[in-house]
C-alpha cells in the first residue's frame, strides 16, 4: 500500500489522502465529515486517462492542472487532481504526478492490459479507445491497418497510429482526452512487437530450410 497527499491548488489547500493499495484505491475527494473517501476495488476499475491540462492566462500560459481519471465498471470516473502556478513546486508535483501514475500502473493498469492481450491472443474481438483489433489488423471509421503494416508514433500528450503504406491512413490519440488510450498504446505496441518476433522466426525458418 502506498499513500500520497495530495494539494489541489491555491483555493484549496487542505491535505488530501490517496492511498493505492492492491486491492483498492481510496481518495479523498470529499468535503463532508462523515463521507470524506471515495473508494474504488481493483475489480470494479475498467480503465484510466491522465494527462497535464496547460492554464492560459492572457498571453501564455500560467499555469497546469495535473489530471488522473479512474474508470469504474459503471462508466463513472473518479478524478484525481491538482494545479500548481508560474512554476511553483514544478519539479515536485511534476514527482507527485508520475510516482501516482507508475503506482497505478503496478497495481491495475499492467493487469488491464494483460487481460486485453489474452483475449487478443485467444482470438477474442477487442475495442479499446474506439480501435477495433482483431486477428491481424485493427479497423477504425471504416478503415484497417494490418499488423505487418502498423507504426506507433509517441509524443508527450499524445500517439498516433497509421499505416507505412499509406500515411494518411491514420488516427491520432490523446492520452488525457481518449478514453483508455494509454492502456491501447501499450497493447498495440505489444502486438506489433511480438508480430515483428512472429516474423522474424517464420523467415529464419525459411532461411534455414534454405
């Protein structure tokens, strides 16, 4: 178990607890006495996004909000969050933010995705983050991508899917905005790693039956 206090901002400054143990996690998100937690049990969680949200002020940017959302099996999300201004703790809320999110990852995200990734491989259907995956391509508003074809591009806030061949043929998905977004990258990227193995071994073969 591990637990975090968490600062929202400069209008709320009370010292909030999250704590992530291996069977729940429990923050502090409420206001009243008697009903401060709201609790969610590893079983109950189906999904994550996170990301930075940047604050404008009138000619740059003043400011961000650090933002972690937990998906629940009933579609309801718990919102993890806090802001910081021109800089102030930057590098230690920067830490508090991906010491939670690496947390969360351990204890619920690798097993989300394992769990994708066996129904992947017992040739189950999948749709995460509005991808279709299936067999040996994923499809998406009417288009499909082989494997043998598929590229990821990483970016900070951000990946996109397209195909080598034709680059047009493409996605672009944000890691706070997209529903699960981040649990797809590292499904995809798994699949297209262990086809690139797949791959290799059929043309050793090929080589050494020469």
């Amino acid at each position: 178990m591990k637990e975090f206090t968490i600062v929202r901002g400069l209008f709320d400054t009370r010292k909030r607890s999250l704590i992530i143990d291996d069977n729940f996690i429990k923050f502090e998100n409420k206001d009243q006495k008697n009903d401060l937690f709201t609790i969610i049990k590893k079983e109950d969680i189906a999904g994550i996004r996170y990301g930075i949200h940047f604050i404008d002020g009138y000619k740059f940017t003043i400011g961000r909000e650090y933002q972690i959302f937990i998906r629940n099996k009933s579609d309801k999300e718990l919102k993890i969050f806090f802001k910081l201004f021109y800089r102030r703790k930057l590098d230690e809320k920067h830490q508090l933010y991906c010491d939670i999110v690496d947390e969360l990852w351990e204890k619920f995200i690798n097993e989300i995705v394992h769990n994708y990734l066996s129904k992947y491989r017992n040739n189950e259907k999948i749709n995460i983050s509005g991808i279709e995956i299936d067999e040996d391509r994923i499809r998406f508003n009417k288009k499909e991508i082989l494997f043998e074809d598929l590229e990821l591009k990483q970016y900070r806030h951000h990946f996109m899917i397209f195909s080598r061949e034709d680059n047009y043929n493409n996605k672009m998905l944000y890691y706070l905005k997209d529903k699960d977004a981040v649990i797809l990258f590292s499904v995809l990227k798994t699949i297209i790693k262990d086809e690139q193995l797949r791959t290799k071994e059929i043309s050793d073969r090929k080589v050494s039956g020469a």
